[in-house]
C-alpha cells in the first residue's frame, strides 16, 4: 500500500471519528486489522508526523493517563482529505 | 500517463443506497465475498472480483469502527446532557471520549472501564458534596436569621415606652405574623 494511501486512511478514521480523538495505538491496531501488509508503530508514527507537519492532523496528551497521543484532523486536514 | 483505477473503484462509486446493501452483506450479514460478487452481478449487472470487494470490505470496516465509536459516545453524551444537574459540559466530554475510545479500541480492559467508572463516581460525590455545602449554608442562614429574631423580639419586649397592644404588634411585625 503506497503512502498517500495509508495518509489518506488515516484521515478517513480521524474525519469519521466526529471529533473524538484517536489515541495512536487504536489508531494502528484498526489500521493493522483492516488492511495488510501490517504497518510496525515506528512507520505508523513516520506517517502521522508527515500529516502533522503539514497541520492536516493535531494531537493532544491525556490528563488522566501517561497513553499515547490522541489525534484529530484539522480544517486543513479535512479539506485536504475532499481533495483526495 | 493516466493512473490505473483502484480495484474497489467501482464499488466506492456505487449509490450510496447500494453501498448500504453491500455494506449490509459484508457487515451484518457476513457473506463470503464470492458470494457477494455473484450478488451483485444477478441483483445490479455489476461486474467486480473478490479483490475489488475485498478492498471496500477493508476500508468500510477500517472507517466504519470509528463511526459506530463516535456514535455510540454521542449516544451516551445526549443521554448525560438529559442530566445536566449531575454531570458538566467538562465531565460530560471527558466520559464520552473515554467511551469513544473504549469503543474503538480492540483490546477494551477492566482498567479503563474503571477509569470511566472513576470519572463519574468523582463527578457523582463531588455533586453530593456540593449539595452537602449547599444545606449546611442554608442551616446557617436559617440559624442566623433566628437568632436576629429573637434579639429583635428581645429589644421590643423590654422597651418599656411600649403599650402591651404596641408589643405584640411589633413582635408580631419581628416574626412576619399578619
């Protein structure tokens, strides 16, 4: 599966999500369940942080746990992803 | 060089009525994709192939985990907001994105179900201690106002310029007594 695709996978699950935000290991759990080959956490995190330098996707930290990120898509995010 | 259609493009075109019965076949009704190939060429003259229906079961599943969560956490906000004395805005969004993420995480605990638990059992004292305060200033105020009273009382009953018609009217005035 070629990158833009799983970018655009990723914000397919975050737009979907209606603002919730996606703790990283939900994310790439329901990633590797759906589509194969499998992605390992270190290429997952290669892709989320090339759609968050482009700000089409935020994260924020859990106060009430030491998890993971959480993530949400943004404006541009979801623009980008009608574009697709 | 124009790029070659994705296998499941045909799918991902269809009406969105038919992509509900395709999603109805792969979801709910979990027939193999053969099957739903053959469906679709009797019911809509559709030609597909295992892999084109393959690819759309994969992305529907993989978006439609995190629809159901985001629906099953409005679900549960709405029916929090329908309680608004117990539960805040703040509290009422931190329970529904735990919820959110319970529902879509595939290995759901017993440790997050306790935080979630945690979260509305902090909420729920913290609303019985606001209510505990709330009687207890009201306790006072009555107690203050009483003993207010009984001074007021107090000062007419020796204020010896007063007819014993004029006292009682005035402590009467002292209680709120017509």
């Amino acid at each position: 599966m070629n990158h833009a695709v799983i970018r655009k996978l990723i914000l397919t699950a975050l737009a979907e999500s209606g603002g919730y935000a996606v703790p990283e290991k939900a994310l790439l759990i329901a990633f590797n369940i759906s589509f194969r080959p499998p992605l390992d956490a270190p290429a997952f995190k290669d892709h989320l942080s090339w759609l968050l330098d482009r700000h089409l996707i935020d994260y924020l930290k859990d106060d009430l746990s030491e998890d993971d990120r959480k993530f949400l898509i943004t404006e541009k995010g979801q623009a980008a992803l009608k574009r697709f | 060089m124009p790029r070659k259609p994705r296998a499941d493009a045909k799918l991902r075109s269809l009406p969105p009525e038919r992509k509900d019965t395709l999603r109805q076949w792969l979801v709910d009704e979990n027939i193999s994709y053969e099957e739903v190939v053959k469906r679709m060429g009797e019911l809509w003259n559709l030609k597909s192939s295992v892999g084109a229906v393959s690819d759309f079961f994969a992305k529907e599943c993989f978006s439609l985990r995190f629809r159901e969560a985001s629906k099953l956490a409005e679900d549960l906000s709405a029916t929090l907001k329908e309680s608004p004395q117990v539960f805040d805005e703040a509290t009422n969004k931190a329970i529904s994105q735990k919820a959110f993420e319970l529902a879509v995480a595939k290995d759901a605990n017993v440790g997050e179900l306790v935080q979630l638990a945690k979260i509305i059992g902090d909420t729920a004292r913290l609303k019985l201690k606001a209510q505990e305060v709330e009687l207890d200033l009201r306790r006072i105020s009555i107690l203050e106002k009483r003993e207010a009273q009984a001074e007021a009382a107090e000062t007419v009953a020796r204020n010896p310029a007063l007819t014993p018609q004029e006292r009682e009217q005035k402590i009467k005035e002292v209680f709120g007594i017509q």
